[in-house]
C-alpha cells in the first residue's frame, strides 16, 4: 500500500480499501476542495481531514463509526432536558454560521480552516452540505453541518454554546432524517461523545456496502428546503403527510 498523490486534473480517488494501517485509513495527498472533487470523495466513504496550511489529506477509516436512528441513545436526563427546554430547531437556515461556529468551538486548533470553510459552502449552495441549528430565543446556541450521500448523512462537525446543544441537535435530526427516509449517519471515527449518543463501529466492507445501496436512494427535494423543526418526540410521519 501506499499514499497517492491526487491529480489536478482528475477527481478520481483510489480505492478505499487501499487505504494506509498507518496512520489508520489515510488514502490519498493533495487534490481540492471543490464540489465535484468532495461529492465523488463522499460517495466512495472518503473524506478530507488536514490541518490548516498543510497539503490535504482523504482517509477512509476500518473500521467506521455509524450512528443508526434507531439505535441512538437518549439517557435520561437528556429526554427529560429535551422535553423541559425551549430550545427551537431549525434545517438550513444558517449553514455558514454553524460552519464557523464549528472551527471556533475547537480551542486546541481547528481543521475546519477557511479553505474547508468555503468548500463545504460552496457544496451547500448547491444543495448537498446542510446544516441543523439549535436557538434559544434568536441566538445560536448549537448545532451541526454534514453532506448528504442519497439515504446517508455524513457528519462532519458539531458545537454546543449552551448545555447539550449539540447533542439536542442530532437527535433531532436523527428523528426527522428517519422520518424523510433516511438511515444511518456517518461520524467518521468513534469518540466518547458520538459513542454516547449510541453511535458504534462497523468493519468498512460493510459500511461501504450500505453507502453503495443509500446512495441511490431518492429523498424528496423538499426535505433539504430551509424549515423549522419539530422536536424529536413529534410524529414527524404524519406530519410530513400533511
């Protein structure tokens, strides 16, 4: 195995599971930002992850962290907070806000440097990178941004300006993506706060397998528009038939 420098002429990737042991799934050097180059990297269960300055670096991991819908974990104190909070929630309302909420919300340094700023924007203005905020009154407070792949959501970021914020966020978007036909969301690799939430590993093969039948999965236009979101415990099925 080894490390492939990209083309500047091509957004091609090598396969993933030619990715490197070590440092585990690194698979590719150099390349952009651009759309066409992040959509095909995404649909193959690739992304990019580098430090500010550096040359760009695509891994894919093995194993994989996924989080299902169906198997997040809401402890408690959390349903109990999620009931008793007047926290609102909103779909693509304020992507470039939540974005950079999240490269501030890293005090020890930030990957999500001005380069990665403008490229998953400029992927949100062509409808595939959204965002899930969460506002107390008119201040945001939390949220989190990721890409779309079909019937997977792939998360990249999250922040919290108040107690729980992010952890409210994706609950309720685990409740409505499900309800909108999705399925599994991508966190990339487990860490104690995604594995909290009910998140858990699963060997590539298999994630990629899932990515390939998700990713042609039609979702409806409709459901990416910017809205306002019910909280979680809303019967979002039948809402969404009204």
């Amino acid at each position: 195995m080894r490390l492939v420098q990209l083309s500047a002429h091509s957004v091609d990737f090598p396969p993933p599971e030619t990715a490197l042991r070590q440092p585990e799934g690194l698979l590719a050097i150099g390349g952009d930002l651009s759309p066409p180059r992040l959509l095909n990297a995404y649909r193959h269960g690739i992304f990019p992850w580098f430090e500010p300055g550096e040359e760009i670096l695509w891994w894919s991991p093995d194993p994989r962290a996924v989080l299902y819908p169906e198997e997040r974990h809401i402890s408690r104190s959390l349903r109990r907070f999620l009931r008793q909070t007047a926290y609102r929630y909103t779909l693509n309302r304020a992507f470039e806000q939540v974005i950079h909420a999240c490269a501030e919300a890293r005090q020890d340094g930030t990957w999500i440097g001005p380069l990665v700023q403008q490229g998953y924007l400029a992927l949100h203005h062509q409808g595939h990178a959204h965002s899930i905020e969460v506002w107390s009154g008119d201040e945001l407070v939390g949220g989190m941004y990721g890409v779309a792949v079909g019937g997977l959501f792939c998360g990249e970021s999250m922040f919290s300006r108040r107690v729980n914020a992010s952890k409210c966020a994706i609950m309720t978007f685990c409740h409505y993506f499900t309800a909108i036909g999705g399925e599994p969301i991508d966190c990339q690799v487990l860490n104690p706060h995604t594995a909290s939430l009910g998140a858990r590993e699963i060997p590539r093969r298999q994630f990629l397998q899932q990515l390939s039948r998700l990713s042609q999965r039609q979702l409806p236009p409709e459901c990416w528009l910017p809205q306002d979101l019910p909280p979680h415990d809303v019967d979002l099925p039948s809402l969404l038939m009204e």
